[in-house]
C-alpha cells in the first residue's frame, strides 16, 4: 500500500498531538517531583519528615527545629541566664 502526502500529514498531525499530550504530562510529573524534594517548599518530603517526626516528638513545640537545635547545643548562652 502506496500512501499518499495527504496521509504522511495526517500521520505527523497525529503524532505531534501524541507527543505534545506526553510532554505536558511529563510536566506535571516533573513538577510533582521537584516539590516534593525542593528545599525551599514548606510541603517538601524531607521539611514534613522534620516537622512531624523529630520536631513534634523531640521538641517543647515553640519555634522551630533548628531553633529547637541552638537551644539545646546552647543552653548556656540564653538571655534570661
């Protein structure tokens, strides 16, 4: 079967839709995926792990971890000492 250049459009019309279908599909992976590990992000993976595992069970609940850290690496240098 002989196609014509009618039917190599239709072909390249078709698979340029596919692909552009599957790359704003990847694009909503990708961004998914860098929120989850973007450092920056209240909602990232590790800041969630941080703030429900260690901060909740190790800490008074005032501040932050790492202002939970300095406490009690410096207790001595408090201002109410």
């Amino acid at each position: 079967m002989k196609l014509s250049n009618q039917n190599y459009l239709v072909i390249a019309l078709v698979v340029l839709v596919v692909l552009w279908y599957l790359k704003n599909q990847a694009g909503k992976a990708v961004d998914a995926a860098v929120t989850a590990v973007n450092p920056a992000d209240q909602g990232n993976l590790a800041n969630r792990l941080a703030n429900e595992g260690l901060w909740r069970g190790g800490s008074d609940g005032v501040g932050t971890l790492g202002t939970d850290f300095y406490d009690w690496t410096h207790d001595d240098e408090r201002w109410w000492n």
